[in-house]
C-alpha cells in the first residue's frame, strides 16, 4: 500500500493504450479536451481525453445518445483499471451525442435546425409579427407581455 510520503514509484500508464480502451467502450462516441483542456502531452502530440497525474487517470467523453451514463462510465472504468495500476480511474461525460434523427413530419417539411430534424414541425411559426408595429406576438424575449411603445421625446 502506498502511503503519502513513500517513495515507492507506480509503473508507467500508455496513455494512448487508454484511449483506445475507453474508444472502444459501448456508448463512447469521441474523447474530449474540454476546458482546462483534459490531455496527455508526448513527444510530437498529445493525446486528447486523458489526463494521467501520480494518483489518478481522467477520462474525459462524449457519450451516445440513450445509453444511460452511469453505464458508459462504468464500462470505461472496467476496461482503464487494469491499464492503470495503483490510481484512480475518473470518467466525465463533457457532452452528449446527438439523438438518433427521426424522418420528416408526414405531409411536411423538417425543421431548419440542425440537428432537430422531425422535433419541430416548421409549418408552425415559432414567432410572427403582428400587423400592429408596437407588438411581435410568440417573441421569445417577452415582447408580447411587454409590448414596444414608441415615446415621444420631451
């Protein structure tokens, strides 16, 4: 057991060997940098996603859309504790992937969102203006609870 002023060293950790194992996990879509940037520096590169210090690997990922996260982040620590001897394995989820796209609404075109394919029907406005020029009805900035008056400068 390693205590807090031993000198014992702990072997060396493939951080690149990690990354790999946690790429390969089920839910794993990308490893990720995040801010302060989570990586490993090498010769000539780095490794984006892993960060190995004397006590401790993290992992930082983005995970599958409809894969529960506690699940991706006990498989990734499964496969990274036996490439990590005597630390700690550490997994943020930093992001989520995107849902899986639906079709287009029947009869209609699909959203111009990106990514929001078939969650919004975009033959419903979202805002529209008023024939009145003071109001903008659906103004998701609250111009309709509070309607532009235009003043007279004293």
């Amino acid at each position: 057991m390693r205590t807090p002023g031993s000198t014992e060293r702990l072997p060396e950790v493939d951080a690149e060997a990690i990354a790999g194992a946690a790429r390969a996990c089920r839910g794993v879509e990308a490893l990720l940098g995040g801010f302060p940037e989570v990586a490993t520096y090498l010769p000539g590169r780095r490794v984006l996603g892993v960060r190995v210090t004397p006590r401790a690997v993290e992992i930082q990922l983005r995970a599958a859309w409809g894969i529960p996260a506690y699940e991706v982040a006990a498989g990734v620590q499964a496969a990274v504790v036996p490439l990590a001897p005597g630390r700690a394995v550490d997994v943020t989820i930093g992001g989520l992937g995107d849902p899986p796209e639906a079709g287009p609404p029947a009869g209609g075109p699909t959203s111009a969102l990106p990514g929001a394919a078939g969650l919004l029907d975009a033959r419903v406005p979202l805002a529209h203006v008023s024939a009145e020029t003071t109001k903008a009805h659906g103004d998701l900035l609250g111009a309709e609870a509070m309607p532009m008056r235009a003043t007279a400068a004293a």
